[in-house]
C-alpha cells in the first residue's frame, strides 16, 4: 500500500473514500466541520440521530454526499478528546481501514490532521501507516483457492504544507516497520513442515541482499558443534531436521562502535521433548519461533529505515522434539559458556538455545548492551496476559527505556523483577545448575537462569512474548511484536 501526502483543501479533494473524524462530544474537529458545511450540515444531522458516534472504533460509510469530491465518506469514532491518545489514533485507523481495505481502491486519510497530542506529525504518520498496513494484512499463501486481494493500495496522508516533510518522514517510518512486521508474521504464521530452521535461515539471506549495510551468514550444526554449543545443540538432539545459527549484522552506525546485540528464541516447534506437551493447542508451538521472526523482522526493518546504529543479531533455530536420541530429564550438558545445566525438564527450552545464543553474541561482538527475545514462559501469559511483553533486566535504566518504546509504538511492556533471589530454586546436586526451578514467579525465575549468562557490568533485558507473539482467537495468527517496540528502542539509541 502507498501513503503519499495531500495537502490541498480536503473537501476539493478527489478519493473513493475519505475518513474523517469525529469524537465522543464537544464539537466536530475542523476537518470534519469542513466537510459538513460542504453538505449542508448532514454530518451534524447524523451525529444528531445517533447514525454518527464518537465511540472509538464506531465507523460509518455514507455514499455520494453533495459537496465533496471524495466518492464516499468515512466517519470514525476517536473516543472522547480528553483520552484522544497514539493508542486511540490506531484503533481508529484499523477500524477505518478494516471497513474500507475490500472495497476502496484508494482513499485519503484526515485523521493525520487531528492528532493526539501525544505524538507530533511525523510520529502520527508513522502510526497511521503502520496500523493500515496491520489491518490490511492476510496470510493465504498456502491455500489451493486464491484469496481475494485486498482492494485498498493507496491511502492518501493529508498534511498542511509546513507538514509535508515531516508527515513523509513519518510515514517512510511506518512503512519499514510494517515490512518489518509482516516478515515477522508471515514466519510465524508458516507451519513447521514449511518454517524450518533453514527456511528462516534463507530468509534472513534474502533480507540482506536487499540492504546494502546488511549481512548474514548462517551456521550449520557442525558450526555449532566446533563452537562448544552443548545447551543449543541439547535440544535439536532428537529433531531429524537439522539446526541453524543465524547472524545479522547491520553497519549503520560509525565503523568499529559497539553494536547492540538482539538474540531471539527459534524454535520451530516444540512439542515438549521428551517432557511432551499435552495435544491440545499443541499446534500453536509453530509459533514458539516468534521472538527470531521478531528479531529479523526487526533487521529488516531497521536497514529499510537505515537508522545509524550498529546493530547484530543471533538467532538459534531449532526444533524440540522426542526420539530415541532426545535430550532426557535428569541429563547434563555443557554450554558455550562452559557452565554445565541439568535439564530437568526438556519442555524449558528456549532458555538452553538462548543461553548459548547469548555468549555468542558477547564473545564475538562485544555489544553495549544485550536483548533477548522469546516466547518463553507460560507464567508470563499468566501473569500479563496477551497485553504486554513481560521486561525483565538487570539495569532499571534500560528496562525503562524498553517500557516507554513500547508505550510509543502501542507495543506494550510492563517491568518484571530479574532479583537474584529467583534463581535460587535453580540448584542442582549434578551440575551449575537446573534449567527450571520453582513454578511460583517461574517467568522471574527464567529470567535469571539467562542472566547467569550475562558478563558481569553488561546491560542485558530479557523479553519475554509468550502472551503476545500471537493470537489464538477466531483471528488466529501471529501479531508481529515486538518489532515496533524493538525499532522505537533502537532509534531512541540514535537519538
């Protein structure tokens, strides 16, 4: 979809469609007044008659008004002014654009001339267009019928002539996030026998020759094997279908800066090992790989947007699966670090690709700071829900940092504690310690077995996704996140 910028009168206009604004009392916004007076007051008379609402969300499609050049009109719902927020403006940009994206061809977008006063214009560009993309997003390509395509390619971002720079600025944002995004979704919504450990890997290639200050390599298993991976390759032990180490490296920043590193759980289906998951849901684990379709969705999106930064990411792709050959509870390995692990529950996975993936990527990049992302306990889906990434770190600064990215990009995060005393349930008569430890606070106590991984002095966090990496509803797929909190953190950086 294209977002070019409007600037000429609104109702002068020509469009299949342009969606204006309205809000849950007080008087109509000025676009909206402009559009009225052109009809003779018939927005006024609807809102009158209850036809109009300003509840968020609520839309209404009214066709062939006189006094307009746009062939229909969109009236939606903003909420009440006084909550009129970033998270408003989407939720009404994907109504407006889930209502329009099967009929219009195209359409002229004037809620970018009533933004909230949480964002300035580039910031509301980039939100518009990232949720029109959202709303118009659909995975069909394994189904023998084709799908009808979404109509919507164009939607015009209206913007007053000082505007028009920063309104291009923010929407070239939001269409790299967006690309971003839907990379992410379109690997996670892949089914296993499609999604493999090598299929990311050869997409991530692919991203790369497209950017010129993009590379990757991906490492086989007996690179990983040279590389003492022990943990890593415990649970790909009794999967035919070989393991990848992937590594990105974008060279935005100046040469020989320390990069931050991102590191992200690829686990192409987890069936629990040997501690097998029960069969309901289970096909939901084709997802267990969203934090590495995050974290590569994330590359992409940060080399389209050409941020200068130094950024490297480390992405372990396996799958966990029972034989005769699978790693048993009770069994004792070495990782990368040298520090040995008794897996005492073979479903706790992510944390034994991650730990590896983690001293990789401080051994051969030395980053600033550190992040990981996964799809790692359900104690956090417990604790948070399908709302909010759980953020955990041993640094208050950066978790506040990821926190408030998240409130910008309407990406939700709330803080988790990553105290010590976690960790304490870990121990092991065998080895350094266990993989699980006690259920209770078992997303604290995940995060701490990663942190025992960290270099002393290093900034590290911890996010955990398992609530939100994808939606198990009648809308059923993977949502993307948190690539647009992961792109906001990153240009923060910058900043």
């Amino acid at each position: 979809m294209d977002f070019p910028v409007k600037v000429a009168a609104p109702v002068s206009q020509t469009t299949a469609c342009a969606i204006i604004p309205v809000f849950d009392g007080g008087p109509l916004p000025a676009v909206t007044r402009a559009f009225d007076k052109a009809s003779g007051g018939l927005l006024t008379a609807l809102r009158r008659s209850g036809d109009i609402k300003g509840d968020l969300g609520h839309v209404a499609l009214l066709h062939k008004v006189k006094g307009t050049r746009a062939k229909s009109l969109l009236v939606v719902g903003c909420g009440p002014l006084k909550r009129y927020t970033r998270k408003a403006l989407r939720a009404a940009t994907l109504a407006a654009t889930s209502k329009i994206a099967g009929t219009a061809a195209d359409a002229i977008n004037y809620l970018s001339l009533e933004l909230p006063s949480d964002c300035d214009t580039a910031a509301g560009a980039t939100v518009i267009v990232d949720a029109a993309r959202h709303a118009s997003y659909g995975f069909s390509e394994l189904k023998s019928e084709k799908q009808p395509e979404i109509k919507l390619k164009r939607m015009g971002l209206a913007a007053s002539k000082p505007e028009v720079t920063d309104t291009k600025r923010g929407a070239s944002l939001g269409q790299a996030i967006a690309n971003g995004v839907e990379i992410a979704r379109d690997l996670g919504n892949r089914p296993a026998n499609v999604c493999t450990p090598s299929h990311i890997g050869a997409v991530a290639k692919e991203i790369a020759r497209q950017h010129t200050k993009l590379s990757t390599k991906v490492l086989t298993e007996k690179d990983i094997e040279r590389l003492k991976m022990g943990s890593f390759l415990s649970v790909t032990q009794g999967a035919t279908e070989p393991p990848r180490l992937i590594v990105m490296q974008y060279h935005g920043g100046k040469k020989g800066a320390q990069p931050i590193a991102l590191c992200g759980k690829g686990v192409t289906f987890d069936t629990g090992g040997i501690s097998i998951k029960p069969a309901p849901k289970m096909d939901e684990m084709k997802f267990d790989m969203c934090g590495a379709a995050g974290v590569i969705g994330t590359m992409a999106a940060i080399a389209e947007a050409r941020i200068e930064l130094n950024v490297v990411a480390v992405v372990p792709c396996c799958e966990n699966m029972p034989s005769g050959t699978a790693t048993r509870p009770g069994d004792v390995v070495t990782s990368m670090s040298g520090k040995t692990i008794e897996v005492l529950n073979t479903d706790a996975e992510g944390r034994l690709i991650l730990c590896d993936a983690l001293t990789y990527a401080q051994q051969e990049f030395d980053p600033i700071c550190l992040l990981d992302v996964a799809t790692l306990t359900g104690a956090c889906v417990v604790a948070l829900g399908q709302y909010y990434t759980g953020v955990f770190s041993n640094d208050d600064a950066l978790r506040d940092e990821l926190v408030e990215a998240g409130k910008r990009a309407i990406d939700g995060a709330w803080p988790m504690p990553a105290d010590t005393e976690y960790g304490e349930s870990l121990r092991s008569n065998f080895a350094d310690f266990a993989n699980i430890g006690q259920r209770e606070g078992g997303a604290s106590v995940a995060a701490s077995f990663l942190h025992r991984f960290v270099d002393e002095g290093r900034d590290w966090a911890h996010l955990d996704i398992a609530g939100v990496a994808w939606r198990a509803d009648a809308n059923k797929g993977a949502t993307g996140r948190p690539v647009g909190l992961l792109v906001d953190f990153l240009m923060s950086r910058v900043q």
